[in-house]
C-alpha cells in the first residue's frame, strides 16, 4: 500500500495499471518519491504514461494506454453492483462533539478518513458532490423539473438537466461548448456567443455541478442553452437568531518559524488581548474576546517550496509547533482557540486535511489546555452560530479561472464557494483533493465562512453569510515580490456573538 499512500498524500490517483507497472521496478518506493518529485500535478490521475519514462525494465508486456477518460472514474456513471451502495449522506447523523467553552464540531474529516485510493472511493466521492449540489439545484426557478441526459437526449420541447462539467472550451465559432455528465451519460452543451446565457457560460469550471436549461438543436444531442444554474443560495436569511454574548477573533497564516515573521504585530496582538495595549475601551473589549479561530499555517513548515529553507528559523518542524505553543500561551487562558491546519502545516497536503496528529498535539497539550484541533475544512458550532473553517488553497484555482476575480477582494472571491456551494470546485489544479467516499468540500449553510491563504485581507457578505479572509502575520516573502503580491498582515476580526456584527482590528499597516 506504501506507494498508493504516498500518491494519496498528494491528492493524486494512482491508476491501477501504472501501480501494477510500478511494482515491477526494482524500488517502487524510491520510484514514486522521484516521480511524484517531478509530477506537474495538472491530472489527478496518474497514468501508465506518466511512470514510463521512469521504468527501466519492460517484461515484454505490450503496452496496454487507456484513454484518459475510461479511467478517470469523477463521472458518476454506472458503477459495478457492489460499488454503488449508494449512501444517503443527508441521512446519515455527524456525530456532534463538544469541546472547550461549547465548541461543537459539526463536521471534519478528522478520525473519519476513508479514502484508500480505489476507484470506489472516486465514484463515492463524485456521487455525492453531484446528489448533494443537485438537490440545492433542482430548488432554483426552472430547475425543478431536471431530468438525467439520457432522457433528456430523447426529449424534443425545451429541457433542464443537472450534471458535472467535463469540459468547457471555445469553439471555432467563438461560441462555448460545454460538456455535462450525469450517471445516465454525457450531452454536449452551447452557448451561443450573442446569447445572454454567453457571459455565464463563461464563469463555468471544470469538474463542478451545475444546472442548464435549453432545447434540442433538431436531429442531434447538442443542447443549445438558455440558461445556467448554479445552486447559490435564496437571498439572505439574515443574522442567526441566538444571543450569545463576547467575541469570536478570526486570524490565519501566523507562520510562527519564518524569518518573515512580523514579531512586533504579533506582540501588539498578544499585549491587546492581554489588555495592556490600546487604552481602556480597548480593555473592556478584549475582556470579552472568548474565542480565537486560527485558519491554517500555523507554522511555517518545512519543504513546501523550493527556496524556503532561507526563510526559516529553525527547520525543526516540531521546534516550530512548540515556538506557536509558546506564542499561543502567552494569550490569556479564559480565550478558547481553534485550529485547522494550512498547506505549511505537518499535516497531509490533500484536502480534507486531518486534524494534527497527536505528537503534534501533544506540543501544545502540555503546555495549555484551551485548545480545539480541527481539521481543514471543519464546520463548528459557537453559541449558534455555524463557522466554516477552511484554509482556501483553492482560491489561488478560483484566481486564476475567474477573469473578474482578483487577489485584491479574496472574500469577494469566497463568495464563489456560496454560488457554487462548493470549497474546491476544480479537481486538482494546485488544490490536491482525497477522494473520500463523502464531500467534505460541500458548502450547505453556514454563518461565517473563514479563509485566509492568499496573504490578502477582506471582509464581505454575500447572500447573508459572513465571509472573512484573515490574511497572514508573515512580510512579503520571495515569492510573493516576484508575483507581485502585497500581504495584508497583522489584521483581525472580532465577530460579535450578540450583533452579529464584525470589526476590523489592524496591528500593523
Ligand atoms: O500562500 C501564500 C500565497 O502565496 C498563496 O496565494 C499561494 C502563494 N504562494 C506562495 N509561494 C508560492 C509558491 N512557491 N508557489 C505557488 N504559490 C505560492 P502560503 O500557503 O502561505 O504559501
Ligand atoms: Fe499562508
Ligand atoms: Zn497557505
């Protein structure tokens, strides 16, 4: 299993015939480390010929390449019998754990894993991407009477069909032709390029689920489009009805054990909290902070891009978790602190990412005892009001797909994950997915979706949900100067549990 676990760990799929011809090389271990080393990661599905060119020995087998699209099992297309116990995720009970100060973790991938590698855990995975966002679909004007391709293909009047994108690309023409699957079978879609539907068509991303409306164009399968759908949610329901009362603080990207690290903002933060910075309204403030939500990169990490060991302090990763345990208890005790994991964190690079293991845990443990450890992304429960933590590596793909969005409004772009009620949309690209027989990406309802990631800080609302992206408490990193991208560090939100209302709070300008 050691070499399907190592693909894992990357969010890749290791398809069965290049294991088979990995497992005849002398060293399939060393094999794979080389290979996933120098893997472009733009499939997720790693195929015979891409470990060619690494194999020394050929038993004389001829060569036996599939085409991509036999293998790659995202399309929840008729299964084998025994494959298809199909589960109905909405009637299965999360179990509800509460922690420190009422936190109640409604769902996270953490102790519940079942990704193997296996082509069942790719068709579980997709079945319930598609029947989850199906269902929020078929609620949308003119969705309710969707129907599978295969019935729609043999319709004539005018149609709707929910399915997951396979392809979108520009025809010669200029128009937009997109490819939709559903369990029955595939139809080709288009959107004409001086319909209203042309601009929508354009906001499409491969691998996410959405709904269309059109007619048959006479004689042929093509469905000329009038309308997309994506699933979204009805107009805002407005602010959670509980009353609770004090402050949840939403930071991310700390980074403790870079060089960039912004000591002297943290250190105000620190002092803030502890009352003794800002004066006395700031006091009574901060009396009442009783949360503290961390999105990911605690930790700078080891080995997450080439060139980063210049950056770092010490390239012990365990002596960067106890520099954070340090930090960390330097706050006051009564503020319970919740932690996900980010890509710089010691935790598997594909999402869901687990919670951290216990050695890690055991850092902090020792040293504090108000801490929750969830994983990325996790859905928690404070005084009635639903966060969702998620790190947002995905919105470096949503960046790079979505012309009108920018590095500049990432909680702009968060409002993505609400249209699409979805975190990763795209399959793969630099967002490395496990397949795990359940969605964990699923957006159903939440208060507050918190991000962070790309460095840059935003608060925004879309559709009554509170999107936040907390930005980071690291400088400007290499990388960053060459691409251009100016972080917000030293920047928190404080949620109230009563009004429901954020603010900003800047350490650093
Ligand atoms: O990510 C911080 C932001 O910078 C995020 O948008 C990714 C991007 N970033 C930073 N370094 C790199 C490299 N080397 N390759 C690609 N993208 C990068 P963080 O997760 O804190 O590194
Ligand atoms: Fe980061
Ligand atoms: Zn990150």
């Amino acid at each position: 299993m050691e070499i399907v676990e190592k693909c894992i760990e990357q969010g890749i799929f290791l398809h069965p015939d290049a294991k088979q011809k990995l497992e005849e090389q002398e060293d399939p271990s060393q094999l794979i480390d080389k290979i996933l080393k120098e893997y472009n990661f733009e499939n997720p599905v790693l195929l015979p010929k891409h470990i060619e060119q690494y194999t020394t020995k050929n038993p004389g087998k001829p060569k036996q390449e599939k085409k991509v699209e036999s293998i790659t099992p995202k399309k929840p297309r008729k299964p084998e019998k025994k494959e298809t116990t199909k589960k109905e995720p909405e009637d299965e009970p999360e179990p509800v754990e509460t922690q420190n100060g009422g936190i109640e973790v409604v769902l996270d991938v953490t102790g519940r894993s079942e990704c193997e590698g296996e082509l069942k855990n790719f068709y579980n995975y997709f079945n319930d991407r598609y029947e989850k966002i199906k269902k929020e679909i078929t609620k949308r004007n003119g969705m309710r009477n969707a129907r599978p391709v295969e019935a729609v293909k043999r319709g004539k009047e005018d149609v709707s069909v929910v399915g997951i994108v396979n392809e979108v690309r520009g025809t010669q023409n200029g128009h937009k032709l997109i490819l939709l699957e559903d369990m029955t079978g595939e139809i080709p879609t288009l959107a004409l390029k001086n319909r209203d539907v042309y601009s929508k068509s354009e906001e499409v991303l491969l691998d996410e689920v959405i709904g269309v409306r059109g007619a048959l164009s006479d004689g042929s399968d093509l469905l000329m489009l009038d309308d997309i759908v994506w699933p979204d949610l009805p107009l805002s329901g407005g602010k959670p009805q509980s009353k609770g009362d004090g402050y949840i603080a939403f930071i991310s990207d700390v980074h403790f054990g870079s060089t960039t690290f912004l000591e002297d903002a943290w250190n105000r933060f620190v002092n803030w909290l502890n009352g003794e910075y800002g004066g006395p309204e700031h006091q009574e403030l901060v009396k009442n902070i009783k949360y503290l939500c961390i999105a990911g990169d605690l930790v700078e990490g080891i080995g997450i891009y080439p060139g980063q060991k210049e950056e770092l302090k010490t390239v012990s990763i365990t002596e960067q978790y106890r520099e954070a345990a340090r930090q960390l208890k330097r706050l006051p005790s009564h503020i319970n602190i919740i932690i996900s994991p980010g890509n710089h964190d010691a935790v598997r690079q594909a999402e869901p990412q687990p919670a951290f293991d216990e050695e890690i845990q055991e850092v902090f443990v020792g040293e504090m005892d108000n801490i929750t450890f969830v994983g990325n992304p996790s859905t928690i429960k404070i005084a009635g009001v639903e966060i969702l933590v998620y790190h947002g590596r995905s919105l470096d793909d949503l960046i790079a797909e979505l012309p009108k969005r920018s590095y500049e409004k990432p909680a702009e772009v968060m409002s993505e994950y609400v249209k699409r009620r979805h975190l990763a949309p795209i399959y793969g690209k630099k967002t490395p997915l496990a397949p795990e027989n359940k969605d964990y990406h699923y957006v159903d309802k939440p208060d507050i979706i918190h991000c962070g990631h790309v460095h840059k800080f935003g608060v925004d609302q879309y559709k009554g949900v509170n999107l936040f992206n907390t930005g980071t408490w690291q400088r400007q990193t290499k990388f960053q100067k060459k691409k251009g991208i100016k972080p917000d560090p030293g920047r928190v939100v404080l949620y109230s549990l009563e009004n429901h209302e954020p603010k900003i709070v800047k350490f650093c300008n």
